[in-house]
C-alpha cells in the first residue's frame, strides 16, 4: 500500500497550488479520501473528505470556499485544489485513505509567504 502526495511548494499568498496523491495497492475506488494538514507546532487537522460512494466532499471551516477536493478512480488519484492561500495555510499536507483500515501518505510540504 503506498500513498504518495506532490505538488507542495513555495506560494505567496493569494496564488493557487493543487496537490495530488498518488494511490496503489488496494482497491482505491472503494476507500473514502481525506486531506489533512498539520502546521509547526500544531495538531494534525482534518481539511477534506470525498466518499467512495457518490463522491460527495465535505470542508472545514477554514478551507471552505477556498479548497477543492477531487478524485479520478481511473488514474486512482485524488487532488486538492488551494486558492487564495494565506500564510495559515502553511504546513505539511497529507493524504488519508480509510475504509476498515487507515493508510496515510508522507506528505508534501506548503509554504504561503511573500
């Protein structure tokens, strides 16, 4: 089983960044897909889910609005669309696969400074 997230970098506030995570090893189609991120010297957060089942996605409070969370069964991927990113959104992103069990990837690191 393996999950691997890319496309993090270095983005001024305002810009636009989308991560991608890569997924093979079990039957992606069939997991439910979060994002989480934690910052330095935070608590791991939650961000975005989209379902196995009808594909509906769901937002926390802070990236709603902002975020977009996408999947391709095809190419067994799943993306995050980040707009109009602040400075709070710097921090390690990571991808979470969950049906009976939970599989997370390394992350990928954002960082939102001029």
């Amino acid at each position: 089983v393996q999950l691997v997230e890319s496309g993090g970098g270095l983005v001024q506030p305002g810009g636009s960044l989308t991560l991608s995570c890569a997924a093979s090893g079990f039957t992606f189609s069939s997991y439910t897909m979060r994002w989480y991120r934690q910052a330095p010297g935070k608590a791991r957060e939650w961000i975005a889910v989209i379902t196995s089942t009808d594909g509906s996605t769901n937002y926390a409070d802070s990236v709603k609005g902002r975020f977009t969370i996408s999947r391709d069964n095809a190419k067994n991927t799943v993306l995050l669309q980040m707009n109009s990113l602040k400075p709070e959104d710097t921090a390690v992103y990571y991808c979470n696969a969950h049906r009976y069990v939970g599989y997370w990837g390394k992350g990928t690191l954002v960082t939102v400074s001029s």
